[in-house]
C-alpha cells in the first residue's frame, strides 16, 4: 500500500495539554513549515519554503503562550499547508495549492488522484478526526467547549500593505466575535480581515463548531508583530484577556436572560 508518511517524518497532528481546564480548544492548522521525506522540497528554494506561503509564521509560539495562559487544549497540524491546507476541504483548490501569492509550486502542478488522496488519508484526516475526538468528549462535560483557531498573515500581499493588526474573524455565527471586538485592544483590531468568510477561511469553524452550536472565532495576526518572543507574549495577552471578558461577558448575558425567562 502506497503511503506519503515515513517514520521519519512522525505524526500529522501535535496534542498538547489535554487536560487542559479552559473550555477553550485552540487549534493551529498552519503551525509548521515541515515537508514529508518523500516530497522533498517541493521544488521550492529556501526562501519560499521559510517563508509565509509554507506556514503562519509565529502562530504556533502564541498558540503555545495562549494555551498555557488560559489552560487550554491545543491541537496543531505537524506539516507545511503547502502539503495540504488543513483549513480547507478536500474538494478546495486552496487545499494543494498550485500556486501561492507569487509562487508556483511545482509539486502541487499535476497530482495523481492517488497523490491527493494520500494526502487528505494522512494529514487531513487525522488532523479534522483529533478536533472531533476532542470536542466530542468535551461535548460530555457541563460546560460547552469553545473553538479557537490562531493564524498570522504577512503584512505586504501581492505588493499591497496591510495596515490591520490583529483580525477577529467568524462565520455565520458571532456570537464570540462580537464579544471580543467589543473588548479592549492595543491593536489596530477589525472584524473579517484581512479575509472573512467569503475567502473560504472558516472551514474548521464550520466543520466542528458551528455543527454543534459552539461559540467560535479565527484569529489573524500580522506576522511581523510575532517576530519576537517579547512581541508574542504581548499578543497571547492580549488575546487571553480578550477572550477571558468575552467568555465572562456571553456567560453573564446568558445568565441574565435566563433569569428573567424563569421569572416571567
């Protein structure tokens, strides 16, 4: 049986904190620039492969920051989006992208059906089924879980510079979006930007929230605020307490709600 994964190249998905308290589950789907083995560099140089076309530069270092602030689950993808885009569904063009902004990918150009297939079998999959596994076992608990994803973007795209810092993004559902906008941020801080909805980017909200009624929201931050530890640890704090109020403020309104619906 053909296979893309080597022992060499370990597991599709990275668990962390399990026994996380937080209803929170954060999840990083562009966490790493990895490539498996067998796909070598994907004919790209160094430069493409570093670059924020493979990965979410600093993503997954305030995913960690944030984890441990709130005590949070933390589920991320192990290998390079270029491999598969595991925000993405199987049928997208985005999930093995040929071309990338201004690169094309060479490996990506003419996959087999059983080469695309290999790759939604062993990264796609495992890494959707551990979200699952997880959020229905949280589902057994008294308190709903509560779905985070954190991504970063560059701040020039296709020659265009982006002045938002920090993106609160949702779906159809904005309930915790609306929340955390209402907060307080240091950040010049928008709602669907620097992509929403409309760009196919809230594939895993819909997928494991929003089938489930969860709150959910996907973070965008501009990679060059994370190029530091200093500058990650002010944005994990930033992000904990938001969403620390924004948990606190939904939990006091349905509280309230439910008070005057017993009284009247």
């Amino acid at each position: 049986m053909l296979r893309l994964l080597t022992e060499q190249d370990g597991e599709p998905v990275g668990l962390e904190r399990l026994e996380g308290k937080s209803p929170v589950v954060l999840v990083c789907e562009h966490a790493s620039r990895q490539i498996p083995v067998q796909l070598g560099t994907l004919g790209l140089d160094a430069d493409a492969l570093q670059s924020h076309i493979a990965w979410d530069p600093g993503a997954l270092a305030v995913s960690r920051l944030l984890s441990e602030a709130l005590d949070a689950t933390l589920v991320f993808q192990r290998f390079s989006r270029l491999v598969y885009d595991c925000n993405r569904p199987p049928e997208s063009p985005a999930a093995m992208p040929s071309v990338s902004e201004i690169y094309t990918i060479p490996a990506n150009a003419a996959l087999s059906d059983i080469e695309r297939q290999m790759r939604v079998d062993e990264i796609y999959t495992p890494f959707h089924r551990a979200i699952h596994a997880l959020i229905e076992e949280r589902l057994k608990g008294q308190i709903p879980p509560v779905l985070m994803t954190i991504h970063s973007f560059t701040p020039v795209y296709h020659g265009v510079r982006r002045t938002v810092e920090l993106g609160i993004l949702h779906d159809a559902d904005s309930r915790l979006a609306d929340a955390m906008l209402s907060q307080h941020s240091p950040f010049r801080t928008l709602r669907n930007a620097p992509y929403g909805p409309q760009d196919g980017v809230t594939h895993t909200l819909k997928l494991h929230a929003a089938a489930n009624g969860l709150l959910n929201v996907m973070i965008e931050i501009r990679n060059d605020l994370l190029s530091s530890e200093s500058g990650q640890r002010v944005m994990a704090d930033t992000l904990a307490a938001m969403m620390g109020n924004a948990l606190s403020e939904l939990t006091n309104h349905k509280a309230q709600k439910e008070k005057h619906g017993n009284s009247s």
